[in-house]
C-alpha cells in the first residue's frame, strides 16, 4: 500500500544491479515503509543507460523516472556511473526543449548498505512526483513522437 495517500502513480526506477537495486533489497529486509509508486527496473550499471530509455519511458506514460546507481568512484564497473551522470546531466538539461518538467527526473547514489538512504530516496522523490501531478500526455503524430519512434 502507498504510504502516500491519493492515487498511485506510475514512477519507473532505473537501479543498478550492485548498489541501488541491493540498497532497495536492504530497505525491503529492513521492513522500511516505503512508496509503492515505484517500478523497479534492473540494470546491470548504470552506465549502460541510454537516455532514450527515460525519455521512451515519459512517452509510455511514466509521471517520473528515478535513475539511481553506486556512489562515485563505487562503481563495480569503475566508470559506469561516471558515464551515465554525464548523459543524464544533458538529458536533464534537454526535459524543458521536449517539454517535461524537469523535476520529474532525478538521479542519484544509493550503495548497497544504504537501505534507509534508499527509502529516504524513494519517499522524497516520490512526494516530488505527487506534488507535481499525472503526467499530461503527448499527442500522438507530433514530431517529438515521430522522431523517438525513429530512434527506436
């Protein structure tokens, strides 16, 4: 159950394999009430994220996307992390041109042992979204629809 009251909403997780998604793991053995917005998807680092894949997830109806990986120079991959902040900076900076909030995007570090910072995370990020509303809907045929089916 939600521990916000109101409608749940539709929040997609982007969580490396070895820090976040095991920090997640921590706060759920834990038993941390925590949002249940959230959906969870698995990613070996997150330096393997394509920002195409926040961006697909905004146009599949995603009210925020929540991309969170291992702490700098934590990296089980070593640089991966550092990757993905560049991309996702840039991306961040591009939400307003495609027309999406840009608080409706967040990254952050959550290591494996941090189960209460993970649910500090969600809570906040979580509120965020609420705060914010439902995503208002992109119309079909425009040329931002038209050219991500392209890259797709």
């Amino acid at each position: 159950m939600s521990v916000i009251e109101g409608k749940e909403l539709r929040i997609i997780g982007f969580l490396c394999n070895w820090c976040s998604y095991a920090g997640a793991d921590t706060a759920g053995v834990g038993r941390f009430a925590q949002p249940t917005d959230l959906r969870i998807i698995k990613l070996p680092c997150t330096g393997r994220i394509n920002p195409l894949f926040v961006v697909r997830a905004f146009m599949n109806g995603a009210d925020g996307v929540l991309v969170s990986g291992c702490h700098p120079r934590d990296c089980h991959y070593s640089e991966g992390n550092f990757y993905a902040r560049r991309r996702l900076e840039v991306l961040k900076a591009l939400l307003p041109v495609l027309g999406i909030d840009p608080g409706r995007f967040e990254y952050t570090w959550v290591s494996a042992s941090e189960g209460q910072r993970w649910r500090t995370v969600v809570t906040s990020f979580t509120e965020q979204i609420h705060a914010l509303g439902p995503m208002p809907t992109f119309a079909a045929g425009t040329c931002l629809d038209a050219c991500l089916h392209q890259a797709f």
